[in-house]
C-alpha cells in the first residue's frame, strides 16, 4: 500500500510516440486500473522519456455521474502516471496486475502493484536522505544570500561547497535502494539518477537482467541505452562535441574551444548552486587560463534575457552558450545532464579526466594539472 498527500465515457486516445512500437505489442499485457474517489476528469499517460519528462497520452477518464472507473488495459509493462487535478500519481504496471487507486481529496492510495510499492519506497528513501543532508545546508545557504550581507561571501562560498558535496552523495547512495528493487519495473525512472561511474558494472547487468524480463520492449532499450550512455561519459572516455550558441547567436563548439585543459560546466542562471560556486571558478580561470585552462559553459536556459544578466552579474568571462532549450537539448543528452551543476574536465585530447568535481575538490584538482600545489 502506498499514499500521498458509473456512468463515464472512457476515451482511448493511444498517441503512443516512440513508446509504442511494432516491437511493442509482443509484450502487450492484461492489467486493470479501478479509480474511486473521482471528482473531475482524470488522464492516464505513458512516461516515455523520465529524464526528458515526456509523456504519450493513453486514456481520457470523463466522469459522469458516478466518480467510480474499471478498465481493463492491453498495454506493455510500463510506468504510468494518472493526472487527476493537481494529483500526478505513478503507476508501475506489470502483467496480470489488478491495481486499485483511491483518491481523496489531496491524498490518494495506490494497492495491487508491487512495483508501485518499490518505486514509492525509492521515493521515500530518496527524500529522506535530501531531508537528513541536503535541505539543512541549503536552507542556510539560501538565507544567508537573501540577506546580502558581504561579510558572509566567506561562509556562503563554504556552504556551497557543502551543499555540492552533500547533493553528490545523495545521488551516490542512491544506487542502494535501487540494488534492493531488482528487475523490478520500479528501476525504469530511477535511471534518472544513475550517474556514478563505480556503479557501471552493477547497472549494465541489471540492465541485462531486466532486458531478459522484459524482451522487445522499449523500456528496456531505454535502460540499456542509459548504462550505454553512463559508459560514453566515464572517466577516460572522449568527450562528445557540443554544438551551441552565444549571446550573439554565434555557434561555438566546444572542441573549437578546448585548451590544455577545459572544464564543461553545466549551469543555469536560476541555479543556485551554480551561481554560488562562481567565485571559485572565477579564481581559477583567473588563475590558469594564461597556461593553458578553458571554461565552456552551457547553460541548460530557457530564458535568453536572465542568462544574458546572469553573466553579467556573475561576470562568467569565458566561453559561454546556450541553445535556450532547457534540458531539451543534444547536449544535455550526450553528457546525461539531469540535474545541475554538473561537470567535466577534459584534456587537450578531449578526453575526460574528471567530473562533477566542485569547491576545493576543484581547486586541488586544477592546481595540480599545472603543477601548481595547493
């Protein structure tokens, strides 16, 4: 059991993108879905992409009199979410599942999945451990930048860094709850966070297993495909071009751009991490950029005036582009970017040497390419 806080026309709408394909329908399976406790129209989509976030729309739910819906689905193993007013339930169907959703007010109950419950137990977990590490450090962080006091740059630079430091080993630990979920569907929007490079041999052949589970489906190419990609950005891996635009709307690549050494930074203007950890990149590129050290900044934006203001803000004076798409973009693709900041410091090779390297981790690692000891 999991929570949080009839007359009806069922319209099947099944806009299916690339979820649902040819390859597909082998592994189409019977599931039902009981909703109680309907008070408007409910809609029931297919995630096909959790990093991206996107949807296909599977089934319209109209209520009518009665706020009561059994339906029987011939549909693959997959990850739903049922959108019922301002509810975004997930729903994590497999074979031969009868699964009961009970909705109340801001509340709802999902019963009949064992997935759904391991996918809920993940969540929980998940969050507890931002609650234990993470949320304390921002929130003293984001006061004491709200304040504006320049006498705390100091502390605020320090509680930056910890708070980095404490974001990376959440995702990190991560891979614990995962381990305890199996071949379970639950593993399919975990993947967002699969990013520790130790943890390679461990997902590629969970990837494997879940691939003989569940064969021909797109959820497992899906899977398959992210440990393929966490390869393709490892340490000791070439770093793949990127293509973007600066403030002028002149592309600028990044292997046009690399030096000696480059550091691709993943940011955003209205990241606050990113920004806090700026004076520590300033310093640096102050610093190294006569021997030889570049930043290519990327900022996953959607918005082209706050990121042209937030350079000259933070006075980001190196290589800076955006394609003002957001996460919507090649990039952010090639190098698995789902959450920020994140990057890479790659050779005069282009090949990635480290990453997601932040505060005096950072400095110690750079001073040491120059041979510059800390």
């Amino acid at each position: 059991m999991t929570s949080k806080t009839s007359s009806f026309l069922l319209l099947l709408v099944l806009v299916y993108f690339s979820a649902c394909t040819s390859s597909d329908q082998s592994a189409s399976s019977v599931f039902s879905l009981e909703v109680t406790g309907l008070s408007n129209d409910a809609l029931l989509y297919q995630v096909t992409n959790p990093v991206q976030q996107q949807r296909a729309l599977v089934d319209t739910l109209l209520v009518g009199q009665g706020t009561s819906v059994l339906k029987n689905y011939d549909l693959p193993p997959h990850y739903y979410i049922l959108e019922a007013g301002d509810l975004q339930i997930p729903i994590l169907a497999d074979s031969g599942q009868h699964i009961k959703v009970q909705i109340s007010g801001s509340n709802y109950a999902v019963a009949g999945s064992e997935d759904t419950d391991q996918y809920e137990a993940y969540e929980q977990f998940r969050k507890s451990i931002l609650q234990k590490t993470v949320y304390p450090v921002r929130e003293q962080l984001y006061a004491l930048r709200d304040q504006n006091n320049p006498a705390d740059a100091d502390l605020i630079e320090k509680l930056g860094s910890q708070q980095l430091h404490a974001e990376q080993a959440y995702r990190d630990s991560l891979v614990h709850a995962v381990r305890k979920m199996g071949t379970s569907l639950a593993i399919y929007p975990s993947t967002i966070r699969w990013t520790n490079d130790q943890d390679i041999p461990f997902y590629d052949s969970l990837a494997a297993a879940f691939a003989t589970k569940y064969p021909n489906s797109t959820i497992a190419s899906y899977v398959t495909e992210t440990v393929e990609k966490m390869k393709r950005i490892a340490i000791g891996s070439p770093a793949k071009d990127i293509l973007a635009q600066d403030t002028t709307s002149t592309t600028i690549s990044l292997h046009s751009s690399k030096k000696t050494y480059t550091l691709i930074d993943f940011w955003a203007s209205w990241c606050s991490p990113c920004r806090t950890e700026n004076p520590t990149l300033q310093k640096l590129y102050s610093q190294y950029k006569d021997q030889g050290f570049e930043i290519y900044g990327v900022a996953m934006e959607h918005n082209k005036k706050a990121w042209v203001k937030a350079l000259d803000k933070d006075n980001r004076n190196w290589v800076n582009v955006s394609n003002i798409k957001g996460y919507q973009t090649q990039s952010s693709q090639d190098y698995s970017v789902t959450a920020l900041p994140k990057n890479f410091l790659i050779n005069q090779e282009g090949i990635i040497i480290a990453k997601d390297i932040h505060g005096e981790d950072m400095v110690t690692k750079i001073a040491s390419l120059f041979g510059d000891p800390e």
